[in-house]
C-alpha cells in the first residue's frame, strides 16, 4: 500500500510514514496488511496508534503461548544476563537439558539443533540422504525423496526446487534434483512413487500453506506402513501443526503416527527467538558426523534456555488440552457460518482453514476488513483465509473473533 492509499484509507499519518519508509528501504517479499504493530500482550496487539487487535495468525504459530508470554520472557531475560552465544565449538550449559528434555517429548532419542524452520528441513533432507548412503547402501547421488503436491516447508534453493508454488518456484532455476511430487493425501500414489533409491517421504501432517489442508484421516498411518515395508524413512514436517497447536503435540498424534523424524520449529522459540530441530533416534540423526553440518547460532544458550521452558510448558500437557477445548469452540462457531459466506471448512485444533465465497471477496479483502474490525488474520491461495490465535486466547475473545468474520460476510452479501 502505497502512502497516498493509506492515508486516503483512514490511516493516521504515524502509521503511513511507518509503511512508506519500510516499502522504500525492506525488500518486497512480503505483502503485510496496513498495520504496524508496536506491541502485544497475550493474545492481543497494540498498534502505533494505540489501537489494539486479536491476533489470530500468531506469527504462522510461532506465538502459540501468546506475546509476551511471562515464563518464556523470564527464561530470555535470565539467560540474556549470563551468556547467549558460544557456537558449537565448546558446549554450554543450557543445550544439554534442552535437547534431552525435547528429544524426551518426542519419544525419541537424538536432537539436532538449528535456528529456522527451513534450516530444519534442508537438515532432514541431508540426513535422510546420507542415511540412504551410509545404511541404506545407495550408490552415490542416486536418492531420491517423495514430496506431496501443494507442500510448503521453506523458500530455500533446494526446497522451493520441489514446490508447485509458482511464486516460490519461477525464476529462481537451476532447481535441485531429487524430488518426486504425488498428490497430498494418496497413499496408493506413494506407494507407487517409491523404488530402490527412496530414502524417506516428507510430509505435513496437515497442510498449512496450501490452506489448512487435513488429509484422510487413514493417510499417515498408510504412508507409515508403507514407508517401513519398503525401508523408507518418514519426515514429519511439524513447524506449523506442532507443538499445541491441533490439540496436541503433533498433528501426527491425532492419528497414532509416529515418523522417524520430527521438524520441528517456529513455537519452539516461543516467540521470542528463532529455534529449530530435527528430533529422532540416533540410528537416523547418528549418521551426522563432526563438521558436516552446524549452525554457529544453533543451539545457542539463549535459545535453548527459550526452548527448554517450552518443552516444559508442554510437557505438562495443559496447552495441548487447552487447544483442544478452544477449538472445538472455533470449529462449533466456525461450522454455523458454511452456508452464510463460508464454503468450506477445515483444520484441527486451534488451526482453522475458511474457505470465503469468491463471489463476495478474496482472501485478502476479508483480511483487510477484519482488521478494520480489529482482527488480523491471513489469507492465502485466493479466497482462503487462516485463523490460528495463540493458544492463551480467551473463550470469549475467540468468539468475539467469530462473530467479526460474521459481520464481515453479512456486509459483503448485501
């Protein structure tokens, strides 16, 4: 939005300037809404103006336990008075329970610490690689991953190399090799796309890019008897579904799936910093040897301090259960507008896709409006919009938010 557009819009002239100086001077790889946030509390945003929001995007989960949240402030703040990077040339004394503790949350045995969802999925896609070689017995180069139409798990060379994305994609070539694309949710179409040289499936439990997608609930089990039968390592991307926000730990919980490797990141910083990880059992991640993959920031005290009070909060169970009850109150709400505006439905959780008549308005002018009604949310893919407010929200503000959206779509029908 250009200057001219925000103040002709209602927007105050703080608010204006704020836009015109990061459009002149940022980069144009983002398309945010005309607010500028200045700070949260909960599950609440206050702009530079003063005007205060519901944040129902939550960062794309990275805020599941809310802004500002007082125990993962207080682990930053402790940390941050005694050391916050080392690298990994000499151990420290936050890394250790965090990985024991987050490897003990996955039921698995080994955690490998990065700082960014997508350096998390580029690690799973090493290690699955040379598993392939050094267990599998592959001849050099020769794996190969399976990866679903309509995925997304990063904007790295080598990841937007096998997405069907087209403004991931185009014109970023020479693409990566590897990769074979079946539809989301066959599992008789992985079956058919792994052969001799298939090193591992990688997977979202639930879809969040494409729109919150939810597969047949008979899909994740498919794919993991299908993946052992053939030797075949199964990767869970659980950036966005991980971590409390279907109502429990995992998306892959809801169906009794458990992967070989987790990716996990986004609420695993809490907000605060950026924290990644591939979690799984030291006959996969032991393949990793000194000096052939690292971070000189990941697993640094400060995060791990961050990450251990979130394993913590997790392991208590209470956000997962909280997540459950408040989105069986979204979805209840939710569903009363299908029919009304609303032409379809989905998610898990707190974690919910809407699919807005296209007739009436895309996604982003549904977005635009709720904001003017003080609401941020997302779209994405059209008329698709995203709800996924911290899991600290309140009941009441949660169908507050509801009836928004209500209102939003009694004006745009008329």
């Amino acid at each position: 939005m250009t200057l001219r557009e925000t103040q002709g819009s209602g927007v105050s002239v703080r608010t204006a300037d704020a836009i015109r100086q990061e459009s002149e001077h940022a980069a144009h790889n983002y398309h945010p809404l005309p607010v500028v946030v200045e700070s949260g509390e909960g599950a609440w945003v206050t702009d530079v103006d003063g005007r205060r929001y519901l944040d129902c995007l939550a960062a794309y989960s990275a805020v599941n336990f809310g802004h500002g949240n007082p125990r993962l402030v207080e682990a930053a703040r402790e940390q941050l008075g005694r050391i916050t990077l080392t690298s990994r040339a000499f151990h420290n004394d936050r890394l250790a329970p965090f990985v024991a503790e987050l490897a003990a949350l996955c039921g698995k045995h080994m955690v490998l610490p990065m700082n960014t969802g997508a350096e998390a999925v580029e690690t799973g896609i090493k290690v699955a690689r040379a598993w392939g070689y050094r267990v599998k017995g592959l001849a050099a180069d020769a794996a190969n991953i399976v990866v679903m139409a309509g995925n997304f798990h990063g904007r790295t060379t080598t990841i937007i190399s096998f997405s069907d994305d087209p403004d991931a994609h185009e014109d970023f070539g020479p693409y990566t090799p590897g990769f074979r694309m079946v539809p989301y949710g066959d599992s008789a179409a992985v079956a058919a796309a792994i052969d001799e040289e298939t090193v591992a499936v990688l997977v979202e439990p639930i879809q969040g890019e494409a729109g919150i997608l939810v597969p047949p609930a008979d899909f994740l089990p498919e794919v993991r008897r299908i993946t052992r039968e053939r030797n075949v390592l199964l990767i869970a991307d659980e950036i966005q579904s991980g971590l409390g926000r279907v109502g429990a730990t995992f998306a892959c919980d809801l169906v009794g799936v458990v992967p070989d490797l987790y990716l996990l990141g986004k609420a695993l910083g809490g907000g605060i910093v950026p924290v990644s990880a591939v979690v799984g059992d030291s006959d996969v991640l032991g393949v990793i040897r000194p000096g052939q993959h690292g971070s000189t920031f990941g697993g640094n005290p400060l995060a791990a301090a961050v990450g251990l009070e979130v394993v913590r909060m997790l392991a208590t169970g209470e956000p997962q259960a909280r997540a459950r009850l408040l989105g069986a109150r979204l979805h209840e709400r939710l569903a009363s507008l299908v029919g009304r505006g609303v032409v379809a439905l989905r998610g898990a959780g707190l974690w919910a896709g809407i699919d807005i008549d296209p007739s009436l308005a895309t996604g982003r002018e549904v977005c635009e409006a709720l904001m003017r009604r003080g609401v941020l949310a997302k779209d994405t893919h059209g008329s698709t919009i995203r709800l996924a407010p911290p899991i600290v929200v309140e009941e009441a503000d949660l169908d507050w938010a509801v009836d928004q959206l209500e209102a939003v779509l009694v004006e745009l029908r008329g």
